[in-house]
C-alpha cells in the first residue's frame, strides 16, 4: 500500500475519517475481492494525485464490521467521499479512474482531474 494511504479499522474510523480537516476518499475493500484489487491501483494514483487536498483510507471490511454496518456497506469496492465528517457520495464497484476524479474535483470544488477529461 502507498504511504499515501491510511488504513484503518472500527477503531480508528472516526478519528481517520470522520474528524479530517480535508475530505476523504474511503475504499472499502476486502482481499479476496477480486475487483478490489482492480480499483487499489486506481485508489493509490488518486492519492497521490490530490496528495493534500484529501484524505485517502482504506477499511478491511472483514477487519471493521462495526464501521461497514454502521454506513451500510452491503457489496465491495465501495468508494465513499466524506466532507465535515459526513458522507457525501458513494460509488460502488469497479469505476474509472476519470469518472472517480469527477467526483473528487465535485467535492473539493476544482476541475484538477485527469487531464484531458472534460468536468
């Protein structure tokens, strides 16, 4: 896993995610999820691309059952932005790298994204 990456667990969830200062990508996953494992690498160039701007975790749902009942986490890759504590979009399973950036820029308020890829 990138260093630009946090994982946590139901521990540590609230303190990672829900009291960041910037927004956050959250990429819940399991490893023997098989389209998880296609959208890790999408998830670590993100982070590295918007580096500052957001916070980017990850949480094992088999790890964190607490935290993936409490939002209602019910297939996996789920990808949920969170802004002031609150979620604030949701993806589910297997999504481009352009449409991913559109939601961030969404939330952060900027038309950064890939290049090439209209907002």
């Amino acid at each position: 896993m990138s260093a630009d990456i946090i994982s946590t667990d139901d521990r540590g969830f609230d303190r990672a995610v829900l009291q960041a200062e910037v927004p956050v990508l959250v990429d819940f996953w399991a490893p023997w999820c098989g389209p998880c494992r296609m959208v890790g690498p999408i998830v670590e160039q993100l982070a590295k691309q918007y580096g500052d701007q957001l916070r980017t975790v990850k949480v094992n749902v088999d790890d964190s059952p607490s935290v993936a009942r409490r939002y209602g986490i019910q297939s996996i890759p789920t990808l949920a932005l969170f802004q002031g504590g609150k979620e604030v979009q949701r993806l589910i399973g297997v999504r481009p790298k352009p449409e991913l950036a559109g939601a961030i820029d969404r939330v952060l308020g900027t038309s950064q994204g890939v290049a090439g890829v209209q907002h």
